[in-house]
C-alpha cells in the first residue's frame, strides 16, 4: 500500500476513535433530544454533543444543532403555491437544512418542503435565511407542533445511523 494511502488511512481511524487492527468500531452514541421550554427548541443529552467530536463544525457557523450529511430528494415551493421545485438536501439538522437548487429563492420567503423516503413522506415548513443563486439556500424549519419536530428527529435518526454504518471498516 502507498506511503501516502496508509497515512489518510492510519489519520481517518483516529479521527474516528479506532486504533490500527481494531477489529470493532466503538459503539455509536445515540442522541435524546429534550425541549427547553422556555426557549421551545431540543437540546441534546448525547455523550458525543458534549464532547464536540460528532460535530461538523465551520468557523463562523451560527447553528447549534448538529448537521447529518444526507442526499434527499425532494421537492419545495413558496408557501401558498402549489408548483413544485425538485431539489436535493444536502444536510439536514433539527433545525434547517441546505437546499441544493440552481434558482433557490429569495430569503426570508416562506417554503414549504416536501421529503419522500422509501417508508414515508413528510412536509416541513421552514424560511429561507441565505439564497445562493446556482447553488442552492439554507432554510430554517418552522415547526406548527410538536409531531413536525419529532418527524425531522425520526429522520435524523435514520440518516445518522446509516452514516455509522456506512464509516464502519470492511
């Protein structure tokens, strides 16, 4: 193997908590989410949240929930409207997601989200906060009650167990 291969190789196992020859990945930490009522958003009780480790972070990100990497087809539209843009989330948090789209709209409209998995389909409302024309938008979601909340924990669960899956070694 090249010198060059089993340095990434060697850097990617202890980023991820395994030593060289360790046959099991450790096992994954699994988030609760409890709202604080005074401020109605989730907080997490995870070991891995305290630590930082399982957080995506970027210099000057304001977010506080942590992002999961996802490819989601879906579909969006201004609020009220009924024709159908298809785009992608890119990633997804309790809190909003990245809309991949080449003509996002502007910000602060009013969208409505429409995800379809193989088992479910659901539709979160949620406000554009950043518009990237060719790119795509960063929305916020706006939950009605507390059903919308837990559908979007639901995926996130999903979605993050998939990824533990897929990062474990052959």
């Amino acid at each position: 193997m090249p010198q060059a291969s089993r340095k990434l190789i060697q850097s990617w196992l202890q980023k991820h908590g395994l030593k060289p020859g360790q046959t099991a990945p450790p096992e994954p930490v699994i988030e609760r989410f409890e709202l604080e009522p005074r401020l109605g958003r989730a907080k997490s009780s995870g070991r891995a949240s305290e630590k930082g480790s399982a957080r995506v972070s970027n210099a000057g990100d304001r977010r506080q929930d942590e992002r999961v990497p996802c490819q989601l087809g879906a579909t969006v539209h201004p609020a009220g409207a009924t024709t159908p843009n298809h785009c992608s989330l890119s990633d997804i948090s309790e809190g909003g997601c990245y809309v991949e789209m080449p003509s996002p709209l502007p910000g602060n409209a009013d969208v409505e989200i429409v995800v379809r998995t193989l088992d479910r389909k659901f539709k979160i409302r949620g406000e554009v906060l950043s518009s990237h024309p060719g790119f795509g938008m960063g929305v916020r979601f706006v939950f009605q009650d507390s059903a919308e909340r837990e559908e979007i924990l639901r995926v996130l669960a999903v979605l993050s167990a998939a990824r533990v899956r897929d990062e474990q070694p052959c």
